[in-house]
C-alpha cells in the first residue's frame, strides 16, 4: 500500500502511478459493466427467460393494450419552412 502524504506536497511519482493505474483499471471495468448490462437486459429477457412488466405499471402508464398506433407518415416535406424545388 503506498502512503498518501496529507501535508499537502504533491504525491511521489509512484504513488501518482499507482492512483492512475487504478482510475484507468475503474474506467475500464465500468465500460465492461455497461456492455454486460447492454448484453444482459436489453431484449427484456434476463439470461433467455421473458421478463415484461408488471400489470400495475402498465396499467399507470396506460399500456395495457399495447402502443398506440405509429402515426401516418408526413407529406408536407416544407415543415421546415424551406422551399424544396
């Protein structure tokens, strides 16, 4: 274990080294995390197995008989206020 100087004096270079091997060794698992989280839930299955949601939730959020309809694409290709020619 490598002692932390309180005085107030900047950190020995070992001790530096140490502190940012560790934040990198961090960063590097939390990355990993995010992709086993991804890998792991993203469908709404939990290792093959359907998880869905709870009737409640469904019923607050009003769900319960699925999305709405997707809306009808636009025509009106100006909706930006752009003359197209």
């Amino acid at each position: 274990m490598v002692e932390l100087d309180t005085s107030g004096s900047m950190p020995s270079p070992e001790a530096t080294q140490k502190l940012v091997a560790n934040a990198q060794s961090v960063v590097a698992r939390w990355w990993l995390l995010a992709d086993e989280l991804m890998e792991k839930y993203a469908d709404g299955n939990v290792d093959g197995n359907a998880q869905g949601y709870p009737a409640w939730w469904l019923k607050a959020v009003e769900y319960s008989s699925g999305p709405p309809p997707v809306p009808s694409p636009t025509t009106d290709w100006n909706f930006f206020d752009i003359t197209v020619s």
